[in-house]
C-alpha cells in the first residue's frame, strides 16, 4: 500500500473485475432509478456480511499500492481477505486484516502480521467501504444527475447500469486524496430484483496521473462472521 504519488491507495479492499457480457435494447425495468439504488443500498446495508471485491488495471506505473483484493467484511465495519501490491518493484498477494480502526499486513517473507498505518498514505481503512454511514452505499444519496441506461446481461442475469456523478469531497472520507472539486463518473448496476450487482468509478484518484477506474463488486449474504484482529 506505499506509493511513489501523494495517491489514494484504492486500499485494502477486494477485487473482481466484472465483465458485462452482450447489452440489449432494454432500457431498465421500471421505476425511478434513485429509488432502485436505495432499495439495493438496503440490501446491502442489512446484509450480515459482504464479500467484495475491487480492481483497477489502470494503475499508473510509477505508484506502489493496492492492484487489487477481495475478502469478506461486515459493517462493525471490519475486513478480511488478500490484496494484490505492488511495492519496492515487486507485486504480489498478501494477506490483510482491517478491524478496530488497525489495518494489519502480512508482507512476503514475514511470518506474523504487521501494523499498517494508512494515515500516512492519505489511504482509507479498508474496513470502511463497508461502513454503512460512509461507505460505499453511501454514495448512493450523493449522486448528482442520476438515470437509468439500457439493461445488459451479465452471466445470463439482467442488470442495469444507473450512472451519475460524484464529487470529490463526497468521497473524500474513502478516498483522502483526491481533490475536492473534482468529479468521478460512478455506474452502479443492479439486477432485477434491485439488488446492486457492482459499481464502476472513474476518475482523477492520484494526483498527476491520468483517470483510472476501479470496479468494485458487492455481494450481500446471511452468513455472520468473525473478524478480529492477527494475534
């Protein structure tokens, strides 16, 4: 989670690149697509655990940082899974665990877990995507210029991507390090049944770099779990 740009760590968090396989003509299925959002945000925000996953393949090459994760979280908020990091020019898969506002790695050729302050990085807690006041179900209420586009498939399942925008500051809490006044373009895609399927953001997240976007996907489940600290 270093990085050679004053940048956002897109952090500790989890990560699955979700492909949308052939769209259609139908536009989404009724009903106001704010509304649509909120009913998926619930979903979610009741859930008793979320796998999620996070990837970017934009990240620049001269920044060292998360490339990607996935795991499992709850909204005490706490996460636990792996990321894929590049640092010190080598990239590879870690452990990680966030829980009580500490966020714990285990790097290559270490065997115990250690403390990772990600304070120092302008980096988010990982475990507060999760989090259901200013997570990434939160931004549901921000968005700006909201509307429905057409419904696609995706593995044979129906969704449709509701597209806005976010400003800066309204994901600043996530993200530290982007400016305030810039704007992300966001699509979440939700299935028929209203239930938020992944969310696309794309924007200036480091500093002197181009756009990139991550594709963050969320997946509610009934299951409680566990998560606390390495000892």
């Amino acid at each position: 989670m270093l990085r050679r740009t004053s940048a956002v760590s897109a952090a500790t968090l989890v990560l699955v690149a979700i492909s949308a396989c052939g769209g259609g003509d139908d536009s989404g299925s009724g009903g106001d697509p704010q509304e649509r959002l909120e009913a998926a945000r619930k979903v979610i925000d009741d859930a008793e655990s979320i796998e999620l996953s996070l990837e970017t393949s934009d990240l620049p090459s001269d920044v060292e940082g998360i490339i990607s994760a996935e795991g499992i979280g709850t909204h005490d908020p706490a996460f636990d899974g792996t990321a894929q990091v590049r640092a010190f020019g080598i990239t590879g898969e870690v452990p990680v665990v966030a829980v009580d506002g500490e966020v714990y790695f285990k790097l290559p050729f270490k065997s115990d877990y250690e403390t990772f302050d990600v304070s120092k990085y302008d980096a988010p807690d990982p475990a507060d995507l999760l989090s259901t006041d200013d997570g990434l179900t939160s931004m549901i209420t921000s968005l700006e210029d909201v509307e429905a586009g057409e419904t696609e498939l995706d593995d044979e399942t129906k969704v449709t991507p509701i597209d806005g925008t976010l400003t800066g500051k309204s994901i600043s809490t996530l993200f530290p390090s982007v400016d305030d006044s810039s704007v992300f373009d966001v699509s979440f895609r939700v299935d028929d049944d209203d239930v938020l399927r992944d969310a696309t953001i794309s924007g200036p997240f480091y500093p002197d770099a181009d756009d990139l976007t991550y594709t963050i996907a969320l997946t509610a489940s009934d299951e409680s779990v566990d998560i606390s600290a390495p000892s």
